[in-house]
C-alpha cells in the first residue's frame, strides 16, 4: 500500500475516532450527571412511577426528562439506543492502531533503547496487553465482582497496573502509553458490547412481555457504565499524549503515566460527587494543585540525561559539524525530499534543509535530540551519545548565532 494511501486512511480514521470518541465519552458525561442529578419523582400517583425526574435547559427549550424501568407500561417506540458511539470508537482506535504501530515503519513500537525486540514481537506484545487486560477485567467482572465486589476490584487494578508499567519498560514511551489508553478504551467498548446492551436487551424484552424492567438487570449495567466513567479521563489524557515527549520520554514515564490515570480518576470522582460533597471545590483545587506539582516535579527530575551533562563541557562547536550530524540522523525524515517516507515529508512540518531552518529549530532540537531523548524514534538512525552531546552544547553556545556567513 501507498504512502499516500496510508496517510488518508491515518486521517480519516483518526476523525471518525476523535469525532465517535466525543460523542461516546459526552453521552457518559451527561447520563452519570442525570443519575446524580435526578430529584425524587414525589407526589405522581400515575403507572409506571418514574424513579426521579429533572427539568434542563439548553438551545432555547426547557426538557423534561424522567427515568423509569416502565413497570406495567407497553414499549414506547421509537426508542433510541446508545451504542453506536461507543463501537465507531473502539474500531477506528483499532484501525490507528494498526495503520500507525502495527504496519510497521510509521511510529516506533519496538525500541532498542527500551528492549531488543523484532517489529512482530513488538505487535504480539502490544495487541496481546490489550487483550491481556480486558481478560483480567471481564473475569473479575463475571466471576468474583458478584460475590464479592472489592476483591474483584482490587484484581483488576493491580493487574492492570501491572500491565501498564510493564509495557513503558518494553515498548517505546509513546507508543507504551497508547497502548495503555486503548486497553482501557478496549475495556470500556467491551463493557458497552458485553454487558450494557445485553442488558438493555434484557430490558427491553421483560417490559415487551409486560414484566416490567428487572432492577437487578439495570444495576448490572449501571455499574460498568460507573466504571466506563471512571475510565473516561485517563483514557484521554493517554489519547493526547504522544504530543508530550517530555512526559513519554522521561526515564520514569511509567510513574508519570501511573500519576496522570490516579489524577483523572481523582477528578473524575470529585465532580461525580460534587453535589453531595460540600467541600468538593477546595478538594479539586487541592488535587489539581498537588497532581501539578507531582508531575513537575517528575519531569524536572527527568530533564537531565548524560547527553546534557556532557553538553555543559565548553569546548566549542561548529556549525559544519552540527550539519553534519543533523544531515547524516534527522534529515531522512526531516526534508523536504526525505529519503525515508515512513513518517511522510517532514514531520511535523520540520526541516532541516537550509542552515537557516536548522537554527530556527535549535530550540526544539535540545528538548528532543538532547533532553527527551524521542528523537530519532527509538534511535533509528543510530544517533549516538557524543553527537547528542555535540547539539546540545551547539545550542547552549548560542547556537544560531554560529551559522556560516
């Protein structure tokens, strides 16, 4: 297949999947807020009784909404369904996936500088995480969550823990992380397909036959609908990540990637119980303050790497010798006639053609070549220490300043 070919197929997955995951994550915002929200439906005598009820406003029209297991009542048609969001996200994530990691030559998955491994390895690893850590969630789910409940809980937190970590010490940070965000994305689509609409079904069969809807059915759904909630933030943050290498790159990316899912569900929870929870405001800001300084305090630990420490030397750098690193580790990728199309022309938009454009991205070469060490994507080009340390020195000797006349 074409470059271009995949490069269409990136983009028009990648906006199916953003605009399908706003949609799914929305209507779990709005539906866990309706629940939370919902007043008592006193002093209505008619059959079925609703369980709570709510009046909202929003476009210029007041809304009515009440919420009923329709005990006794016939099935109202038509009667809208909320699925569809949740299973265009999980596929077109899955597409991505495989156009961008798992093809091979787009994205790093296997990582020499992380752990030797061919690219088949690498994709057994990944896709077998994924599938690893629905397995550990479902069984807890099916088997032990109906007895007992924490137990089951505690399982799959420390299994999926477990995974995680254990993904950023053998795949690429960037690609670790993502894959981490769609074994939690899996989870939840799972939980939408498995659990919540068979149960819906369950519903809506039992008031087809005049039943009405069985609590027990609707408490079974609720739950991993609870858990989808929960799982929300963190699976956008790790969504959004690969834009961060600081964050992915650090030598200690897993305790950063553990700190940003504690932080999202930690919010999570605070706004899901801010109307019972009086002092919710100052326990946000308390969480939001303490998570910042966490993770800052992480990423300045991280900043320094032995090519910087080697950087401070004074020893003095010419520009001829920076071209020539850059030309013989970055500009295969980062030209606007590259030699090798993995990534496309110029990532990024970033090339390194003129001496002039080197200089203009001196800046952004420290932070990644020198720093974060994401550059070149796990090391392609064999960019070794003493040349990372020549660029940073370059650039903290002012290096713009040094180009030919």
């Amino acid at each position: 297949m074409s470059g271009g070919a995949i490069e269409l197929i990136d983009l028009v997955a990648r906006w199916v999947h953003v605009i399908a995951g706003i949609m799914w994550i929305g209507n779990s915002l709005l539906f866990n807020w309706l629940d939370r929200r919902l007043e008592p439906a006193s002093g209505i005598t008619r059959t079925p009784a609703p369980l709570g009820r709510i009046w909202l406003l929003h476009s210029g029209g007041f809304y009515y909404v009440e919420k009923t297991l329709l005990a006794g009542a016939a099935l109202p048609k038509p009667l809208h369904w909320f699925k569809w969001q949740a299973y265009t996200t999980w596929w077109s994530g899955a597409l991505l996936l495989v156009v961008v990691y798992y093809l091979g030559g787009r994205a790093v998955l296997a990582d020499s500088s992380v752990q030797v491994m061919s690219q088949g390895q690498a994709v057994v690893l990944g896709a077998g995480a994924i599938l690893a850590g629905w397995l550990v969630y479902e069984s807890m789910q099916r088997l032990v969550a109906p007895r007992m409940p924490g137990v089951a809980t505690a399982v799959w937190l420390v299994g999926l823990t477990g995974i995680a970590v254990g993904l950023t010490q053998l795949l690429n940070g960037r690609a670790a992380f993502l894959h981490v965000g769609a074994m939690l994305g899996t989870i939840m689509a799972a939980n939408v397909v498995f659990t919540i609409v068979p149960s819906q079904r369950e519903l809506v069969a039992a008031v087809a036959e005049g039943r009405g809807g069985d609590a027990g059915v609707s408490a079974r759904a609720k739950r991993v609908s609870i858990h989808n909630n929960y799982f929300t933030f963190p699976v956008i943050v790790l969504m959004l990540i690969s834009h961060f290498p600081a964050v992915y790159g650090n030598p200690d990316n897993w305790l950063l990637l553990l700190l940003l899912v504690v932080l999202g569900v930690a919010v999570r929870h605070l706004l899901n119980i801010r109307f019972d929870y009086p002092a919710w405001r100052p326990a946000l800001a308390g969480t939001l303050v303490a998570g910042g300084v966490l993770l800052y305090g992480l990423l300045r630990n991280g900043a320094a790497s032995p090519a910087e420490a080697v950087a401070a030397a004074a020893e003095p750098v010419s520009f001829a010798d920076v071209k020539q690193v850059i030309d013989r580790r970055c500009a295969a990728c980062h030209s606007a006639h590259p030699s090798d199309l993995s990534f496309g022309v110029a990532p990024g938009g970033v090339r390194y053609d003129t001496p002039e454009q080197i200089a203009s991205y001196a800046a952004r070469i420290r932070e990644r070549a020198v720093i974060t060490r994401t550059m070149p994507p796990g090391n392609k080009t064999r960019i070794t220490d003493e040349e990372r340390a020549l660029l940073g020195r370059w650039v903290q000797q002012g290096g713009p300043a040094q180009l030919p006349r």
